[in-house]
C-alpha cells in the first residue's frame, strides 16, 4: 500500500505538468498535488502512529484526501480542461482514486470494530 499511495501521488504531479494557462488548471493543479500527495505523507505517518486512535485518525485523513483527488480529475473531466488524449489517464487516476478510498476505509473500519489493543 506504500508504494500505491507514492505512485498515484507521482502520477498526479505528472498530470499537473500538463495543467497551466488559466486560474482554474492553476488552482487545481495545485489542490491535486496536495491531495494525492498528502495521502501517501498520512499513510506512512499511520505507520508510525503509537496508538489505535493515532493510527484511525491518520487513516481517515489519508480517506478524505483520497477523496478529493478523485474529485479534481473529475472537475478536469468535466470541465474539459485537458484534451481528449487525457481521458484515459483520468479515468485510471479516478480509478485508483476510488478504489484507495475502499481500501482506506475497510482498514478503517476493521480496526476500529477490532477490540484488541494497538
């Protein structure tokens, strides 16, 4: 799971180098460079964390970042602020999106259910 989160964190920076030109791609381009990015720098700090509660809380930043980098290809989709040759690559990054946030929340939703000690 660490290198998945530090690959789609790398592979939003790329997509970003092709976002510049107007205040919105600016502004996404920077939004989607901290989302994704924040995910994996959360992950490994739940690694690290010295409690169950710790631990929880980290994960669910990491859930609510994932989120959100699903949302900006999403608006660059929908926006069209990218050429057609793009829409591949933002389906796979909504993709990847989405199906961190489910891993995300099943570990969440295990520990937290788990009555044992961190």
């Amino acid at each position: 799971m660490l290198s998945r989160t530090k690959r789609f964190g790398y592979d939003c920076i790329d997509l970003t180098n092709y976002l510049f030109g107007s205040y919105l791609k600016n502004h996404i381009r920077g939004q989607l460079i901290r989302s994704s990015t924040s995910i994996h720098a959360n992950y490994r700090a739940a690694r690290l964390a010295q409690s169950k509660a710790a631990f929880i809380a980290k994960i669910s930043i990491c859930i609510k970042e994932a989120d959100e980098s699903k949302m900006w290809p999403e608006l660059i989709s929908d926006k069209i602020l990218l050429t057609e040759r793009f829409n591949r690559e933002l389906l796979r990054l909504m993709n990847e999106a989405s199906e961190l946030t489910s891993i995300l929340i099943s570990t969440r939703k295990t520990l937290s259910l788990s009555n044992k000690a961190y």
